[in-house]
C-alpha cells in the first residue's frame, strides 16, 4: 500500500514551515501527503504580517473527506490558533480513531505570537491525551507544563513528565533553544528517556524545523516504523535538511532548510 500521511496545520504563504513544509517533507520521505488547511497566514522570511483562520465547520470537513476516503496511516497537527478550532479538531480526531503527532506551534521562528492565549488551555486538556507524541521546544514546553524555560536536562524530564501525565503517549522535548555544541533532544515513553544529540549546527536558516520535525515523525509512522524509530529517522533528516539549508539564499530574515536536500542543492 502507498504510505499517506495527513497535517493539519495553517499555510506558510512563504513556503518554510505549515502546510508547505508538511508536504515536502512527506514527499522527500517517501510518503503521499494530504492536507486540513487550519488558517491562512500572510508571512514570508522576516515574520508573520496576518493571520486568517479557516471555519472549523470547514477544517473538520477536510480531516472527515479525508479518513473517508483514505488509508491514512498516520497524521500531524500544527498550528491551530483558535479554542473553537481545537474542538473541532479533537472531535474529528475520536470520530476517526486518530493518535496524532502534536507539535504545539505557539510561537513563529520570527518570534509572532500564532497561538490565542485562551486556546492554550483547549491544546492542552483536548488534543494532548490524544497524541500519540507531543514534540515541544524549550519554550512551548515550559508554556504547557506552566513551568519557566528549562535550563537543564533535569529540567527537561520534570516538564516533560508533567505532559505525560496530561494524557500524552509520548513527548520529545527539543534542546535547540538550548546553548552549547550540541543539540539535545529527550524523548519519554513513561517507561524510557531516550537522549539524543546532534552536533549543533550554527545557520540563520531555521524557519520551519518544528513542523518539518513532526511531519518526518509522522511520515515515518505512516511508513509503519515504532515511534522510536520514526523519531531517530526524523532527526536524521532534520540534521540534513539544517546543513544543507544553510547554504541556500531565500528571502532577507530566516530562511527554511533544505526539505528536498537529498535530490538537488
């Protein structure tokens, strides 16, 4: 069978991150992607100008046409910015029996707020129990868990404990906020943390590493590999994408990584 993989998420009019980065991914992984557009947004490299949300009537008829009529085998959710949307969402989710990847996108690379403060409630009591991983970095961690910014690994594994027992399946906690040589990543099962590192890789170009991260989880799920592996696998390609991603020249802020680096540079 073709591996399909779902994300909902908004759309990155500047094509690094969001829906774009979603579907590059699944393509560069070998997956066929499809798509629950959650919001329009008007940005390119140096930050977000506007946002538009989709109707939630509309949001949650994308995500039922498509496990309707596909054998989805795994799905993503990005940036959903509003309490109503949510709702939505979380409900389309049990009527499909779906444990997504849940990848908090509060906050843009630029530094624009994309999440409502009153929804960060609704993220957390509706869609994280049903996730099968939540992957947060240092700050959305710290925004879930109501805890300040994590400045160590211990730090890390308390907040990451907390989601957890919030109903997550799984968090990866994300160290690329951190400092040092390296970047450290946690992930937590509730019965193993597992730590991986990566050479930290010193570029302006990072727009769209969250939503890239969680699309290759996702694409590796839907190509049917355990979690930890599709975890293992997504770094790699991440890694790849950031070193190839720093030579390209696009746009005047934070440029995107290279999702296609593998096949033309």
């Amino acid at each position: 069978m073709t591996a399909i993989a779902l994300t909902i998420a908004g759309s990155d009019s500047g094509g690094g991150a969001g829906i774009q980065a979603d579907l590059k991914t699944f393509s560069a992984l070998g997956v066929f992607g499809t798509s629950a557009i959650t919001a329009i947004t008007v940005q390119n490299t140096q930050g977000v100008r506007d946002v538009e949300d989709i109707s939630p009537h509309i949001v949650a008829g994308q995500i039922d046409a498509l496990y309707e009529d596909m054998e989805i085998g795994a799905a993503k959710i990005g940036m959903v910015s509003r309490i109503d949307t949510i709702m939505a969402i979380a409900s389309a989710l049990r009527r499909h029996k779906v444990r997504p990847v849940l990848d908090p996108v509060m906050v843009a690379t630029s530094g624009d707020r994309l999440l409502q403060s009153d929804a960060i409630d609704a993220l957390r009591s509706e869609l994280l129990p049903q996730a099968i991983i939540v992957t947060p970095n240092l700050p959305e961690a710290a925004l879930l868990s109501g805890m300040p910014v994590a400045k160590d690994e211990a730090q890390m594994i308390a907040q990451a404990e907390i989601l957890l027992r919030a109903g997550a399946g799984a968090v990866l906690v994300k160290g690329g906020h951190g400092t040092g040589p390296e970047s450290t990543d946690l992930l937590l099962d509730g019965n193993s943390l597992i730590r991986l590192s990566r050479p930290r890789i010193d570029t302006p170009n990072t727009h769209g590493t969250g939503c890239t991260l969680s699309a290759a989880i996702a694409a590796g799920l839907a190509r049917g590999l355990p979690l930890a592996d599709a975890v293992a696998q997504a770094r790699d390609y991440l890694h790849g994408a950031l070193q190839a991603g720093a030579t390209l020249a696009i746009g005047k802020g934070s440029g995107p990584v290279h999702h296609f680096h593998r096949w033309w540079r």
